[in-house]
C-alpha cells in the first residue's frame, strides 16, 4: 500500500535499480517519486499514470463511502477499491513489459525472434490500454456520485473525474505511440483494436468530465 513518506525522510532511501522487482505499491510515494525522477527507464509515465488512475480510485472510494444515499450498499466503494488494485498491479506490469521491449528490440530477424519482438510489443501495449480502460472506468463511478453524493465532497469527486479523465488520454497516447514503433497498426495486428479500445475510453472519461464542468 502506498505511504506518504515524513518529510525528512523522502531523501533517505536510494532510488531503485531499473528493473526493480519492488511493487509500486508496496513503495513509499516519496521513493517511488525519487525513482521516478532519477533518469532511469523504469519507473516512467506508465507507472506515473496508474498511481494517478489509483489516486482518482481512493477519491471515488472515499467519496462513496461518505455518501450512503448515493452508495447504500457499499458497491460503489468496493468497485472503486478494486480499480486502485487493479492500477497499481499494471504499474508493474507495465515495467516487466517495458523490459521485454528493451531486450528484444534489438534481437535478430529470424522468425521466432521477431515474433517475440511483436508479443513484446503487442503486451506493453496492452497495459497502457487496460490502464486507459481503469482510467473510464474510475471515472464513471466518480460521475455517478456527483449528483446524489455528499455535496461537501463535490471537489474531491470533481478531481478524481479530472484526474481519471487525464490518465486515459496519458495511457492512450502511450498505447498509440507503441502501436506506432511496435509496427501494430497492420489490419491484421492487434493494434486496429487497441486504437479503438482507447478511443472508447477516452471518450467516456470526457464524457464524465463534461458533466463535472456543467455542474
């Protein structure tokens, strides 16, 4: 679980190796953010945008929680509280993904290389747009809070939309970059659905925000 780390602590701990196989979500923020920040391949904006997809997640969670007309039963927060689950495990997936990319990008040209080489690409793909996917998903639970939700939160459920709403486009963009240098866009390759699967995305996460800026 992510701890904010005391202040006078945040420079004590070494930024991790890359290729670290220490979660993103067992770090404290203040160590995840040093790794970030260090130069390294690994954390980078994948592992960025699922802390913030998981952040939008405890604010709707949150928010759920502290309005029981508009969450009786307690689903809202439950689903909430597996979304933060599910993006922060693809902050991981997405570093072992990335490491796959690098070690087969400059692999031979025969065809069983190459064809780790394209499921390499097809699978750091793949996280991004899962991630963009969470991302919708956060952001429609927040929307459903904003009418019949605590009113003393509307700020807190205005900025998971916001910040859920920011995540799918970051996690799109990076899913549309890979199908790019992965060379995925042939009508036959995985990328055709990738692009529409985060298009879909993105465009109910606007959705949402939209209504957040009507209200």
């Amino acid at each position: 679980m992510f701890t904010i780390v005391p202040p006078d602590q945040t420079s004590t701990p070494p930024a991790p190796p890359a290729g670290s196989d220490v979660s993103t979500a067992t770090r404290g923020l203040g160590e995840f953010l040093e790794a970030l920040a260090a130069g390294r391949s690994a954390p980078s904006a994948g592992a960025m945008l699922a802390v913030t997809v998981a952040g939008a997640a405890s604010l709707t969670a949150m928010g759920a929680r502290l309005s029981p007309v508009a969450d009786p039963d307690g689903a809202v927060a439950a689903a909430a509280d597996r979304l933060r689950v599910r993006a922060l495990s693809l902050a991981d997936e997405d570093r072992v993904a990335y490491g796959q990319v690098i070690a087969t990008r400059r692999s031979s040209t025969d065809p069983q290389a190459v064809r780790a080489r394209d499921a390499a690409w097809a699978e750091a793909t793949r996280v991004p747009v899962e991630l963009s996917e969470c991302a919708a998903e956060v952001s429609d639970l927040a929307g459903g809070l904003l009418h019949d939700g605590n009113p003393n939160l509307a700020g807190d459920v205005g900025a998971a939309i916001d910040l859920a709403a920011g995540a799918a486009h970051g996690a799109a963009r990076l899913a549309r970059i890979n199908v790019v240098e992965g060379g995925l866009g042939a009508a036959d390759g995985p990328g055709v659905a990738f692009l529409d699967r985060v298009d879909q995305a993105t465009g109910t996460a606007d959705a949402v925000a939209r209504r957040v800026e009507r209200t």
